[in-house]
C-alpha cells in the first residue's frame, strides 16, 4: 500500500498546511489586536518573501528562479487573486458576518477547486474521492455550525450582512483560483515534468506579488485613517513590539511555511484533494481552543472532527 511514498507527498502537505494555518490564524488575531490587520498582512508578506528569498538562496544558490514569461504571469496573478484580493475580502468578511460563517461559507473552497481543475488542467476525481470532498465538507461545516455565537454579540450588523456573504464566497473562490493558477504557474497543463518550477520557487515569486497587490490596500487604509482620525495616536510600544513578534512567528508558520507547503500540495495531488485537505484549519483549531482559552470542546465537534478525518483518508486513497 505505501510502496510508492512519493504519492503521499502532496496530501500530506495539504494536512500540513492545514496545521500551520491553524497556528498563523491564532498568531495573526493576536498580532492584529495590537498592529491592525492592514498592518500584519503587509508586514508578513515582507517577512515571507525575506525568509523565502533566503532559503532559495541556501537551497539553490539564487535570489530569484528561472521562469518563463507565462509561468510569471500564472504567479503574478495568483499572488494578486489569491493573497491580496482574497485574503482582503476574508479579513472584510470576518468583521461583516463574523468569524463563524465566514469560516463555513470558506468551506466551499474545495469545491471551486475542483471545479476549476476540471475546466482547466482536465483533472477528474474517482466516486470515492468525491465521497470524501462530501465527508471532509460535511464534517467541517457540522463542527463550525455547531460553535454557538457568542451572547450578546450580533455577528453582523444588518446593513453589511449580505456585503459580508458575497465577499466569503469572493475569499473561497479566490483561495481556489489562487491555487489554481499557483499549479499553472509551476508548470501543471503545459510543461513536461522536468521542466516544472518547484514549488518553493514559485511561492517566492507569488508572494512577491502579492507585496506588489498590497500596495494600493495599505495606500488606501492609509489614507482612510488621515481622513477619520482626528488627532495622532501615540502608539503603545509594548504592544508594538508584541504584535511585531507574534507577525514575525505568524509569518514563519504561515505564509513562508504553510504557502510553501500549499504548493507541494498543489504539485502532488490534484487541485480538489489538495484544496480540501489544505482546509482542515476548523478542525485542528479546536484542540487549541480547548488549551489556550479553556472553551469546552463538545461531543458534536468531535464527532465532525472524525467525520472530516474518514474524508481526508478517502481522498488520499481515492485519488490514487
């Protein structure tokens, strides 16, 4: 059965991606209580893309990889789509709707996966692994739907309800599209094999664009805080200097590792095994929550728990 290991290579870095993005949401939320989430996106992309550039460098003994004009312009866009628009539309999202319902709505990320692989790069999936997209969705929506709000704060306010459901589907789609055109631009539907861009690489080169697609959010968040604030804040320094540790850890186990890992994913596994396993985050960020904030984990989250895990174990067998 595990003759091969090099077939396990791409779902098991979904898993871990997973795991990392986990540990990144928890480090990012405490970081942007202090710094503001304009402020951590930006600063992490710049850390990620010193701490990737430095290990090409190690790796390969370059700054920046060889790559075909086409491939540069797959990972340009997929930066932009998948890092910039998408993460911006999430972080929107999450103040509109509320962490809850963004989070089940983010759900149906592998489904545009999937969707887009079959349009674009001619992947299909067996009735088993299809089995399992159903069980791994099922059970992350069954644990989130099952986490109760909490009392006495609306999720939303009325007015930007349904801005917030449209820009969670716009976050879903555009984590599947960032993907997908991650996998194009490594190669995938176009290149033979050998010919491809590792995956490390072709993080670098997406997250340097997505610095570039952060340019005009920050200018505009920048902008519309000269015009609403009234007088200079003084910052807190303490506060500064945690919020810039926590960016910093956040960055290393986010987007320098967990992109990273991502891509293999993408580059072992087809688009909807490798977005559905890259979305466990619901899943393993309940233990955590147990640890650190001592809420009491429920007999239906764990439940959906092993339900997502059967899923995860019939996409890898199923996509065989």
């Amino acid at each position: 059965m595990f003759e091969n290991t090099d077939a396990y290579v791409g779902p098991a870095a979904g898993v871990a991606t997973s795991v990392l993005w986990t540990a990144t949401s928890l480090l990012f939320t405490a970081a942007g209580r202090r710094l503001g989430p304009v402020t951590v996106n930006a600063v992490r992309i710049v850390l990620a893309i010193a701490l990737l550039a430095v290990t090409l460098r190690l790796r390969f003994d370059i700054w920046l990889p060889d790559a075909l004009a086409r491939q540069v312009v797959f990972l340009a866009i997929s930066g932009i789509v998948g890092l910039s628009i998408g993460d911006q539309a999430l972080f929107t999202a999450f103040v509109d709707i509320g962490p809850r319902l963004t989070v089940l709505i983010m759900t149906t990320s592998p489904l545009f996966a999937a969707f887009f692989g079959w349009i674009a790069l001619d992947e299909s999936l067996s009735g088993l692994a299809w089995v399992g997209i159903a069980l791994t969705l099922g059970g992350i929506a069954w644990v989130v739907m099952g986490r109760p709000p909490r009392v006495g704060v609306p999720e939303a306010a009325a007015a930007h309800h349904t801005r917030g459901l449209f820009l969670a589907f716009v976050g879903a789609a555009c984590q599947a599209g960032g993907l997908l055109l991650s996998k194009q631009g490594m190669g995938h539907g176009w290149l033979p094999e050998q010919e491809r861009m590792n995956p490390q690489a072709a993080t670098l080169v997406r997250m340097i664009f997505a610095g570039v697609g952060m340019v005009p959010i920050v200018m505009w968040h920048r902008a519309r805080r000269r015009r609403t604030t009234a007088r200079r804040v003084t910052p807190d320094r303490s506060a500064w200097s945690a919020g810039m540790a926590l960016t910093f850890a956040g960055a290393v186990v986010g987007p320098y590792l967990g992109v990273w890992m991502s891509l293999v994913a993408a580059d072992g596994a087809s688009l909807g095994v490798a977005q559905t396993l890259c979305s466990l985050s619901p899943i393993f960020i309940l233990p955590c929550v147990a640890l650190l904030y001592k809420e009491r984990v429920s007999a239906r989250a764990v439940l959906g728990a092993l339900v997502t895990v059967g899923g995860a174990v019939l996409l890898i067998f199923g996509s065989r």
